[in-house]
C-alpha cells in the first residue's frame, strides 16, 4: 500500500512541476505589464494620473489612466454647502474624462438652486405725505424678509390726475389735492398705503422793510415794538424769528417786542423761515434816578430874580430835559433854565422833573416879601437940635406886609444934654419923584425929657413898594 502511495505521488509531481513553473513565468509578465507602460503590438502605453477636486479644490479621488482610456471617478459624489438663498447639486466635472491623453486635474461642477423664500408683508415706510404741484419724491418700500424669493410690486394710485407713480415707486404730484397710493405684492397680494396730499408750493419771503426807525434809542426798563412790513404780501410763510445779540442790553419776544435791560448796544436780527433777514439797532441808556436841586427854599423881594441849578443823576442819561413849573406864576415865574422872578407877595412852589418820567422831581418853596421891596435915604438929618439940648443919633425902619401895601416903622433915636419940656419931629417922605407923600404933624410925638436922657421916637406910616427920600424936622421945648 505504501509503494502504491509513493508511485501515486511521483506521478503527480511528474504532471505537475512543469505547471508550476509555467504559473511562476505567467506572474513575472504580468507584474511587468502593471508597470506604466504596457506591450500593444510591440508598443509602449503610457499611463496618467487624473485628479478629481471639488469646487474648492479639495481633492476628492485619483486614478492612473492609460492613454486614450476612460478615468472613472469612484469617490463620495461631491457636494457643495446650501446658504439662506441658494442650495447646490452636482452636474458633472468641468473637463470631459473620456479619452485621457495627459495628466489630468478636474473640478465638480454644481448647478445653483434658489430657494423659495416666502414674501410675508411689505410696508410703505410713511403713511402721510405732503408734497407741492410738480415735485417728484421717490417712495420707500419695506420688504419681510428683505429677501423673498418673489419681490414683484405693484403700485397704483386712486386718482392719477392728482399723482401719478411709476413702477419703482416714483411719485409725482400733479395737481392740488389728495389720494392714496397703494403698493401690491404680485406674489401674493399683500399690500401697503400711503396718503399723499398735493398743494401749491409756498411763496417765499423775499425782504423784511422795517416800516418805522431802524434804529432805537431807549431808556433801561422801556418797552418799543419793532414795526416791519413782509414782502411779497402774499407770501405762504411769514413766521419770523427775532433775535438779539446781547440780552443783557436788550430782549425781543416772538412778536416783535422789545424791552431794554441795562445800558449798551445791541443788534436785533429779524429773520424769515428762508433765510431772509434785516437788522435793528438798539442803544440802551441809563435810567435817571433822582435830580438835585441847589435851594430847597428861599425867600426873595417882590421883583427880585434867582437862578435855581439843576442837575440829573446819572448824566449820560438819554433824555436830559428838565421841565420847570410855578404852583403860583403870580407870587413868582420861572423860565425853562430855573429863572426866577418874584411878582408879588406870597409863597409858591418851583417844581423841576424830568422829562423822561415826571415822577422824578424836586421843589423849592419860595416866598415873596413886599417889606424888602421898599427903600429910604436920607436927607438933611439934623444930628443936633438947638443949641446942642439934643442930639439924633439913628433914624431906621422896618417894614412889613400889609395886605397889597407895607406898614413902615421909623425909629428915631437920640439923647438930650439937658431938660427939656419935649421934643417934636416932623418926617417928610418924599417918592422917587420928589413928590411928597407923607408929612407927619409935629404932635406925633410929645415927651418930657430929662438931662442926658436917651430916647427912641417911633411912629409908623403906610406906604407901597418903591424908593423913597426922608427928611426929619425936629421941634423941642425948652423949660
């Protein structure tokens, strides 16, 4: 059994060496044919590499291509990231890999898809507009979401002979009045309005004239109106502003009033809505606060004058007139500079105010004698009498009112050198013209006088205002 066995095995081995060494050659050439180039009809084939990238280069897959053979992509199919509005699928490579006939790199196209996004409500961003005949003014429409795949819009206007829209949105207005323009979504019909009103464009201010001074002069505390005139009269828009330049010197309200505040200048500029302007200029002065006067009160002679001084505090003050006046011209005047002049007898009272505001005066009280309006001199004055038995030594007098005329006292005053049974005196009283007007009886006066006794005659007499000449004619009795 072991010999049938082992002639078995010969057998075989016999059969099947020259198999396995045929099997060993077949290997070696087909190794050699995997090389890049292969054996066509005694001919060398080159082979190629051919690279598959995606859109961004990346590379995808690689396989080596005999020439004018297929490459075959056999990788993941390539793909391209979606965004909110676009999403991506593969077409094919950008090369055709048919027939390869060199190293190839080829990228994966992609076809573009928009998405559909869904157009919710559309808004007209202003829900009232007010536009002038012939003005154009482009309307702003909202879209939710701003990027719907659809953004198709209609617009319409509900009378277009008032105003018309194009479709952008594009308003121009036509004729005065009102109407309503509508903006429709195509896609699905959502809308949004807006009511437009059409009214003749404005007439501009062109000047201000001011129509009274252009330039004030005004006292701290005053209050004057700025007059002006607008042109054209028809103008749409007179409203103005008024302005100042310095309020602490002056202040203007919204319609023109001005009040001054404190001393110095200032410019008020009046201005129109447009731009137009004039200018006032104001200079401010001080306000007086107090007068003074030289004579609180004095007395003066029938026809006798004064000059009263006056002076205003502060002195820079705009108005520096004073206003002089008499309570009683007929006891004494006074001129516009303080004059005075005494008529007759009495008591008045000077007033001086300012012109500016009355209610800032002074006053002096003057009163009018007539017993200082009358005046004596002396002639032919015995200073002895007799034989030397008396001496005059003094004659005076004094007067005093006395209803229109004066009542005059004389005093004659003396002494005796020894006795003496009395003493008369005549006193002669003449006028300016030598007229004589008084003439005393010696009985005025009778006495008895001792010696070296002193004594003092008096006697009074009745006279008007004037100069008068005296003359005493003494008589005595011895004992």
């Amino acid at each position: 059994m072991e010999k049938k066995t082992f002639a078995y095995m010969s057998i075989l081995h016999i059969i099947f060496k020259p198999l396995f060494f045929i099997g060993f050659i077949f290997i070696i050439l087909f190794v050699t044919a995997c090389s890049t180039e292969y054996n066509n009809n005694d001919k060398i084939v080159p082979q190629y590499e051919v690279r598959f990238v995606n859109y961004d280069d990346t590379l995808l897959f690689t396989t080596n291509v005999y020439e004018n053979n297929k490459a075959i992509y056999s990788g993941d199919i390539p793909s391209k990231p979606d965004n909110n509005v676009e999403e991506y699928e593969f077409i094919g490579w950008d090369t055709n890999c048919d027939i390869i006939t060199k190293d190839l790199t080829v990228k994966a196209l992609f076809k573009t898809i928009i998405k559909t996004i869904n157009l919710d409500n559309i808004e007209i961003t202003v829900d009232n507009l007010a536009i002038y005949t012939n003005e154009t003014i482009q309307l702003e429409l909202l879209l939710y979401p701003n990027n719907a795949t659809d953004q198709r819009i209609e617009w319409t206007s509900s009378d277009p002979l008032i105003v018309s829209v194009n479709e952008e949105g594009l308003v121009n207005a036509l004729n005065v009045g009102t109407t309503t323009i509508t903006a429709t979504a195509k896609v699905n019909g959502v809308q949004s309005s807006c009511e437009v009103t059409v009214s003749n464009p404005p007439i501009d201010v062109t000047e201000i004239v001011i129509s009274g001074q252009s330039s004030f002069e005004l006292t701290a505390n005053d209050f004057a109106f700025i007059s002006y005139t607008i042109y054209p009269i028809d103008a749409t828009d007179k409203k103005l502003t008024f302005e100042s330049s310095n309020d602490s010197v002056v202040t203007i309200s919204e319609s023109g009033y001005m009040k001054a505040v404190y001393p110095g200048y200032a410019t008020i500029t009046i201005r129109a809505h447009n731009g137009v302007s004039t200018e006032v200029f104001v200079n401010v002065y001080p306000r007086i606060e107090s007068i003074y006067l030289d004579y609180e009160s004095t007395t003066l002679s029938n026809g006798q004058s004064l000059y009263l001084n006056a002076s205003i505090n502060p002195y820079d003050v705009k108005d520096s007139k004073l206003n002089w006046s008499s309570s009683n011209p007929s006891v004494a005047t006074v001129d516009n500079y303080g004059y005075v002049v005494a008529k007759s007898s009495g008591t008045t009272t000077i007033k001086v105010s300012a012109n500016a505001n009355s209610a800032i005066y002074k006053t002096c009280i003057i009163t009018v004698s007539n017993a200082d309006s009358i005046s004596f001199y002396t002639t032919n004055l015995p200073t002895k009498i007799g034989n030397g038995d008396a001496y005059i030594t003094d004659v005076s007098y004094k007067a005093s009112d006395s209803g229109s005329s004066l009542s005059v006292r004389f005093t004659i005053s003396g002494y005796v050198t020894r006795n003496v049974q009395g003493l008369a005196f005549i006193l002669v009283i003449k006028d300016s013209s030598g007229a004589t007007v008084v003439r005393s009886n010696y009985l005025d006066f009778i006495t008895v006088r001792q010696s070296n006794e002193s004594f003092n005659v008096t006697m009074t007499k009745t006279l008007n205002s004037g100069y008068y000449q005296i003359s005493i004619e003494p008589y005595y009795f011895p004992w």
